[in-house]
C-alpha cells in the first residue's frame, strides 16, 4: 500500500538517489518500505503490510542504517569523482546524469573520447587521496545566489529554489545537493572505478563501488586471480609472465599445425589429380576434399586449375558436421564449349538445401544437408559432362 506519516526519517528517490529502505511498526502491523517517493509536499512511502493499519495511527520508522551508509558513501564518492574529473580532464567534464544505490554509483559526464589508463588511475587516485584526507563534510542552506558567490557547483539545467542546499567537502568540493552524505570524507572507506564507456555522443560513463563493495570486488578480483594462477601452476604475481609464455607456445603450435596441414592439403591435391577423368578432350574432377574450410578449399581447386589447365572441370566439396561447402572451376575452353560453374553450382548446392552461385569460370554455394553430399557430386558430374556435349 502507499502509506503518508506526519514526519519521516526516510530519504524519498530524488538526484538519482534511490529511496532508503527499512520498515515501520504499528501496535497491529509491521511494514517492510520498498520505494519513497516526493508527491508535491508528501513523503509516500510503498510499503509491504503484515497485519492491519488505519489513518491515525502511531508507527515506529526505521530506516536500513547499512544500506543508508551504503548509498551515502556512493554519494559522497560521486562529489568526490566530479572533482576529480575536472581536474584531470578539464572543467568541460560536467555531470549529465547519475545514479547512487548501495551497490554501486555510475555518473555520465561530457567529454569527447574514451579515458586512457593513465587518466582512470589519476582520477581513482585523486577520489582516494580526498577519503584519507577525511575531510569534514558540511551541509548548508543559503539562496542560489550565495551559493553561486561562494563557488558551489550547479549542474546545468537542474531546477533549484530559492533556498538550497550545499554540500561542502572540505576545500576540496562544494555542491548544490539534497541527497544523504557521510560525515567526514574517511567513512567512503575507499573508491574503486569498475568500468569507463560511452553512452552517446560527446558522453561517457564511470561505474564504481566504495566502502566494503569496494573491499568485496577487490577480493573477488583477486580470488579470480588466485584460480587462474593455480591452474597454470604459477603465482597471481607472475600470472602476466605465465600467460604470455603460454601465448608464445601456443602460436608455435599454430604455426606447426598450419604448416601440417598445408602439407596435408598439398598430399590431398596431388591425390585428387590422379583421379581427374578425361571427358572428351576434358580434364573433369568432381571429388569430396578430405578436410579444412571453405578458404582451403577454394585454395586447392585454384592450384589443381593450374595443374590441370584450361581444358579442366573441377568441382570440389567439404562436408562439415552440419553443412556442406562447394566450389567449381571452369577453365577458359571449358567455358567456350559451354561449361557454366555458376548454373553447377547452384544446382548441387540446391540439391542440398543450401544456395549460391558465381561466374561461368567459378562459383561457390553451401549446403545443408550433410546426407545429400553423393547426390550431388553426382548431379555435379552429369552436368559437366552434358553441358560437354
């Protein structure tokens, strides 16, 4: 239900904080608050009920005090974060949106091009630097135009009273915000940036988590690191040397395996030419090639075109677990006399549920139906010899 209190200590979602959770109690119900929201001068609370709740009654409120200290260190941290933004990028990096919830914040920002290393570890270490400062963190009310005189930053196109409220970070921040905060800069605890990307033109997004979310990413990353380590057999230190020697052995391995299978395919070539058949006055091959891809394959029927010559026919197939993969080739008076590869192969490639076609010289199509491959080397040979004459 949505339930409305005299007072409450209950932060309503506003400035891209999320509301406070908690729960109420009333001498006949007990309320589990889920979202707060700000309706003209009301606080309206969604809340769970267990039991019975009438107008006028007296409810004791309590807000989640974790889960508070949570969202406030986040806050806190994303002053911190636009500052130090600033500083490191310019003062063109102003905040376009943001989120603060008790995981994690994230704040949109302008600038133009996506943030190096080197300026992501600046900026960490600028909002870590103002944490072990613990700076007081002091809130104020004064009118727009004091706090415009005394520096407060606004952002751009926020709707501000006449009375508002700033949130002034030692020397180091001073913002307009309602929002919850810490009471010295020390209790974010620490500051970790967890992901830096664009969301639109001229605007990127930082994510980041402080405090002990902060402590558990941290240990998550480095229990991550403590698993890779123990299955190469290595330390998380020497994780960088480990895989970088694996790196060098396994492109050894892949240059020895390419090489195996150049040789392979070289032998598989020789072979097939054996068996090209002589179809008046033609070099005809029509054969299942033995293994590899559709680029090697298309590779072996050019150098068996050039063994063979221009009076050849050479149509080619690769059988896959799930799809065939075909290829012809037609020499120059294999074309005058009125071979065309691109009719042969979308033939023998419909024979197999698949399609493709090409030039009178070459064409190249895929099938489907691994099944039908003796069909349609057999379709394949019929119309080379007819078109033959």
């Amino acid at each position: 239900v949505l339930l409305v209190t005299e007072q409450t200590p209950f932060y309503a979602e506003s400035g891209g904080e999320v509301a406070d959770d908690g729960i109420m109690k009333s001498r006949q119900a007990r309320m589990e608050v889920v979202d707060v929201q700000k309706v003209g001068p009301w606080f309206v609370h969604t809340v769970k009920i267990f039991g019975k709740i009438a107008v006028g009654d007296s409810v004791e409120m309590e807000v989640a005090e974790e889960i508070r200290m949570d969202i406030s260190r986040n806050h806190s941290a994303t002053h911190l974060l636009h500052k130090a933004l600033r500083t490191v990028l310019g003062e063109h990096a102003q905040q376009k949106g943001s989120l603060v919830e008790a995981d994690r914040l994230r704040f949109d920002f302008s600038h133009l091009q996506a943030l190096s290393e080197a300026e992501l570890d600046q900026i960490e270490d600028l909002v870590n630097a103002s944490i072990r400062a613990d700076y007081p963190v002091d809130t104020l009310l004064a009118t727009l135009d004091e706090a415009k005189k005394m520096g407060a930053t606004a952002l751009f196109g926020e709707k501000y009273g006449q009375e508002v409220r700033v949130v002034k970070m030692g020397d180091y921040s001073m913002e307009l915000c309602g929002g919850c905060h810490v009471i010295r800069t020390g209790q974010i605890g620490s500051f970790k940036i967890i992901s830096e990307g664009s969301v639109g033109s001229g605007l990127r997004r930082i994510e980041a988590v402080t405090g002990r979310k902060a402590v558990a990413y941290t240990r998550s990353l480095e229990k991550n690191a403590q698993e890779m380590a123990n299955l190469l057999k290595t330390t998380p230190l020497d994780l960088k040397h480990r895989v970088q020697a694996l790196q060098k052995s396994l492109r050894e391995a892949e240059k020895e395996l390419e090489q195996m299978k150049n040789a392979m395919a070289k032998a598989a070539e020789n072979e097939l030419i054996i068996l090209a058949k002589d179809v008046k006055g033609f070099k005809v091959l029509v054969a299942l090639f033995p293994e590899g891809d559709a680029v090697r394959l298309r590779e072996a029927a050019e150098h068996m075109r050039d063994k063979l010559g221009e009076k050849s026919i050479i149509l080619l197939a690769i059988a896959g677990e799930e799809k065939l993969a075909f290829i012809c080739f037609a020499g120059k008076e294999a074309v005058q006399q009125g071979v065309h590869a691109g009719k042969i192969i979308g033939a023998v490639a419909k024979q197999a549920g698949g399609g493709g076609g090409g030039r009178p010289d070459m064409a190249q199509a895929g099938g489907k139906d691994v099944s039908k491959l003796k069909e349609c080397l057999a379709l394949g040979e019929k119309m080379i010899v007819e078109s033959l004459g």
